[in-house]
C-alpha cells in the first residue's frame, strides 16, 4: 500500500546559479559522498539538480518539510538505481508513515531534472 508520493521538477539553469552565487550551497544541501559522486560525473550540475529534486520529492512524499535537505542522502544500490540512505531522521519518518520501503526514479534533460519518490 502507498504510504506517500512526492514528486519535484528542478531547473536547472535556477540551482546552477544557486550554486555559483552562494559559495556553501553544495555543503548546505547535499552530503560529502553526492557530492563527490556529482563531481565525477562529466556534466556534473544535472546530476547535483536530479538529487536536488530526490530530496524534494521525499519531503513531499514523507509529509514532513522540517526535513533539511542535508538530513537526506540519495545513493546508488550496486545496479545504480537511486535511493534515499536510512538515516535515523529517515527512519523516524517512515516509522511515522508505518513505511518500510522507499521508490526513487531520477531523470533529466539538458534544462530540468525531476524525481518520483513513492512511499510504501
């Protein structure tokens, strides 16, 4: 049974200009580990805008905008489908929900990147 669904769009031209007028904009959002995982990729902004709209969708999905972006980590499992790390402030939302499973899916273009997170 579906326990949450969030879903968020994320332009991209908007976080890269975020991120070049704010300095501590990458630090204040996204973990040492996305971080590192974003800069290896070749067009790096698109993949920092698809986590961005991950991590939005699962405040929405979760029901829960004290949530800070930090507080939640997107990862790969070893087939490099994207997921939400089980922190403890993510445990305690989805044992708020009774959930126990997160569905993620990221995609993007060259101007926008979205996310679908589903709660269950």
């Amino acid at each position: 049974m579906i326990k949450g669904i969030g879903v968020d769009i994320c332009d991209i031209r908007k976080l890269k200009g975020a991120i070049e007028r704010n300095k501590n904009f990458l630090n204040r959002v996204f973990s040492e580990r996305e971080i590192k995982y974003c800069k290896t990729k070749k067009n790096s902004i698109i993949h920092f805008a698809g986590r961005f709209a991950a991590k939005e969708a699962f405040i929405k999905a979760v029901s829960n905008k004290k949530i800070k972006l930090k507080e939640i980590e997107t990862i790969n499992d070893k087939s490099g489908r994207p997921d939400i790390r089980l922190t403890k402030v993510i445990k305690l939302n989805l044992k708020k929900k009774n959930a126990n499973r997160i569905n993620l899916s990221i995609s993007h273009t060259d101007s926008t990147a979205v996310a679908v997170c589903i709660i269950l």
